[in-house]
C-alpha cells in the first residue's frame, strides 16, 4: 500500500467519524489485502491528522483483550488505539447520542502510571510496580463500519472503535486489592446488561496494559507517566440508545453513571 492510499484511508475514516456516518469496511471496499502492519500505519496518520487538528492524546488503549469481546467481534487478538482530549467525559454527564453512529458501552479498568515505561520484555508486575493510580471507566465505542462489523486490519486502521470515555474518581491502588478479581457489573435503566472480573483482561488487566507495551515497542513507542490506559472491556459490549442511563460498579474500586440524551 502506498503512502497517499494510507494517508487518503486515515482520511476517510476521520470523515466518517467527524460527520457521524457509517461506512463500508475498507477491506470490502477499497483494500482487500490489508495487512494488520498496514493498519497500525493508516491508524498512525490518523492519529496525526487528530493532532493537527489540535487535539491532545490522553493515553492509549487496549482492546480486545477479553474473550466475550474476542468472541462478540470474531476476532483473536488484542488490539490498541488512541483515547484524545474530545473523547473524555465525567461521570454524572449526559452524552449527545446525535454525535454517534451505533455507540455500545463497556466496562474497564484504566491505570495512570507514575513513571514511563517502555518494553519490549515488560511484565504485569512491573506494570503494577509503576502504578500511581487506577481509574475505573466505561468506554463507549463507536466503530465507523456499518453494523458494527470488521476484520482486525479494519478496526486497526479505525483507532480500535474509539469514541468517548466516561471516567471515574482515580484511587491509588490498594494493596490488599487483586485486580483480577475485582467484580464488575454494568446496568442499563436499572437492568443487569453485563457482568465480570478483572480476571477475563487476559487473566489480569495489568497483564493487558503489559502487553500494550510491548506491543508499542515494535513502532519505537513507550507508555508515559500521567497517561490514562484502558486495559480493554471486561465484559461484552453492549447498545445503547437515547435516554438510556448507564451504571457500572467496581468492587472496592468506584461506579459511574451517566445519560444519553438526544
Ligand atoms: C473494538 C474495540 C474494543 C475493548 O475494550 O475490547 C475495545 C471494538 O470492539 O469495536 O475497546
Ligand atoms: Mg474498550
């Protein structure tokens, strides 16, 4: 694939995203043979058409991490994007549905580190030990294809389906506390949509965040102090639509609420 292609395929998604309309998967319709390395790169200009827009990155993200999203998507392996400074939201808020397309609500764990990290070769126990904070979040994911529906190259190229991302009070991780076995549970109008443990990010969300970076290492990338991560969903994603009121709660973490209003 060439540089324009790429650049032009970074475009497209961007418009889609800022105009608020779905599309056609580009490897339907423009790149078939789509490799995942040429994603990352088409996410990358992306990522730099955002910044040149002047929008700030709050920190990457992982995602596909648990086997309920694996299995929803029909994918097998985890993915990263980007989370930007017009993406981020307080619990309490009310969110325009208008400015999404088909938005499904998800359940994590973010981690604000107190030192860089860089990889290859990092584990989930160096990640915890450069731990300042977690921040319990829901992100509302967004994909620009119609019907919600890729291949892994597809979802690369379309920053992982990122869109908003409602955060919580950030604690300091307590020390007795098993990230893995934290409880979560996510409600829709006071219904019981989705539930799990920390555990199902790859057996423990920092074990997600570790495999982040190291995966960032390949392209010269590193986690920076300050950064909010996600670690990935927990549970499945799920619909939501106007006037819907969403609940999650971590055990011994926090809860978020917030709307969709029209
Ligand atoms: C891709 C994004 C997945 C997660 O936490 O698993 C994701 C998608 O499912 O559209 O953010
Ligand atoms: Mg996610």
């Amino acid at each position: 694939m060439e540089a324009i292609a790429q650049k032009d395929l970074a475009a497209f998604l961007l418009e889609a995203e800022e105009n608020v309309h779905d599309v056609k998967r580009i490897t339907e319709s423009k790149v078939p043979e789509l490799t995942v390395e040429q994603a990352y790169k088409i996410q990358r200009d992306l990522v730099d058409l955002k910044l040149e827009k002047g929008l700030t990155i709050v920190g990457p993200k992982m995602g596909l991490t648990s086997k309920a999203k694996m299995d929803q998507m029909n994918v097998k392996d985890p993915i990263y994007g980007y989370i930007f400074s017009n993406m981020i939201h307080e619990g309490g808020s009310n969110i325009s549905r208008k400015e999404l397309i088909h938005p499904k609500v998800e359940a994590e764990i973010a981690f604000v580190l107190a030192e860089d990290i860089e990889g290859p070769g990092i584990t989930a126990a160096q990640v915890l030990r450069a731990t300042a904070y977690i921040v319990p979040a829901i992100e509302i994911i967004d994909s620009r294809y119609e019907n919600f529906k890729f291949t892994l190259p597809d979802v690369i190229a379309d920053n992982a389906s990122s869109s908003k991302v409602v955060l919580g009070d950030k604690i300091k991780l307590p020390n007795d506390l098993d990230l893995a076995l934290v409880g979560t549970t996510l409600e829709i109008n006071g219904e019981l949509k989705a539930a799990g443990a920390g555990a199902a990010v790859l057996g423990h969300p920092a074990h997600a965040v570790a495999m982040l970076v190291n995966m960032l290492a390949k392209s010269g990338g590193k986690l920076h102090k300050g950064e909010v991560i996600l670690s990935g969903a927990i549970t499945e994603a799920i619909l939501v639509e106007s006037g819907d009121t969403v609940y999650a709660k971590w055990d011994g973490i926090g809860e978020i609420s917030f709307s969709f209003v029209d």
